[in-house]
C-alpha cells in the first residue's frame, strides 16, 4: 500500500475571523512492503526504423501497477535469428529511446519491463519491427 505523509503547520489567527493558516513543509511517499511492477508500460510502439535505428515508445507504468517505487525500464531487444540479444537500462522518467546498431533486413522483437527496488515486473508483450534493407535516398542501381 502507498502511504503519502505531510508535514504542515496550522496556525489559528487571533483575529475576529478566527481563520486558519496552514503551511505545508513537505510531502512524501512511501510503501511499507516494496513489490515488483505487476505489468510493463502501455502502449509500446516502434517509429522512425530506418536500417540501423528505431525509437521505441511508450507510456509509463500506472502508479497504481507499479507496487513500489519506480527505479526504471529495461529494454531487451532481439534479432530474428536469437543470436544478438542486448538490453538497456533506462532511469524512470524515460518513455522514449533510440535504438542503434541494427542490420539491415532484419526482424528485431523489442519488450519492456520496470523495475523497482524489489526486483522486475513482467515485461511487455514482443513488439515485432523490420529494418529495411535500403536507407532513405538510397536507390536501387538495375544495370542493363
């Protein structure tokens, strides 16, 4: 459970209205028991693939999914053939990163989890994403 603690003051004026001054100094929140994210992020897409690059994106973790507090994402990535496989570590206001270092005609499955101070949630469902095997600009030479 989220607990949220304040700490204010409250003066009660002494003139005629009798009214109240409050005046917060801070505000936290804590869990009592730290959890693991029982979902990934929402709303995965992958834009922008060119033959080396793609950006995933994708929408945080609902407050309320996240049982702890959100240390971050972790993005694993891999090639059709399952011999690259590379993950990222990214901080927790991160809903966005490029992906680099791709081949040309390729299929790549991208996921995503968060994690908290207890361990990794489930990752996200496998997006599938194909590189091309020509770059914009680059023209196809048919030579007669």
């Amino acid at each position: 459970k989220l607990y949220k603690i304040m700490v204010h003051s409250s003066d009660v004026c002494q003139c005629e209205s009798f009214t109240r001054h409050e005046k917060t100094f801070g505000v936290t929140q804590f869990y009592s028991v730290e959890g693991v994210p029982r979902t990934g992020p929402a709303n995965v897409t992958v834009l922008n693939i060119t033959k080396h690059s793609a950006l995933v994106k994708w929408t945080e973790i609902a407050a309320e999914d996240c049982l702890g507090i959100l240390q971050g994402y972790r993005i694993s990535y891999t090639d059709s053939s399952r011999k690259k496989s590379l993950a990222v570590t990214l901080n927790s206001s991160t809903t966005s990163y490029h992906l680099t270092g791709l081949k040309e005609k390729n299929i790549y499955r991208v996921q995503i989890s968060g994690f908290t101070k207890a361990g990794e949630g489930p990752p996200t469902l496998s997006q599938p994403f194909s590189t091309p095997k020509y770059g914009t600009g680059e023209a196809l030479c048919i030579c007669v």
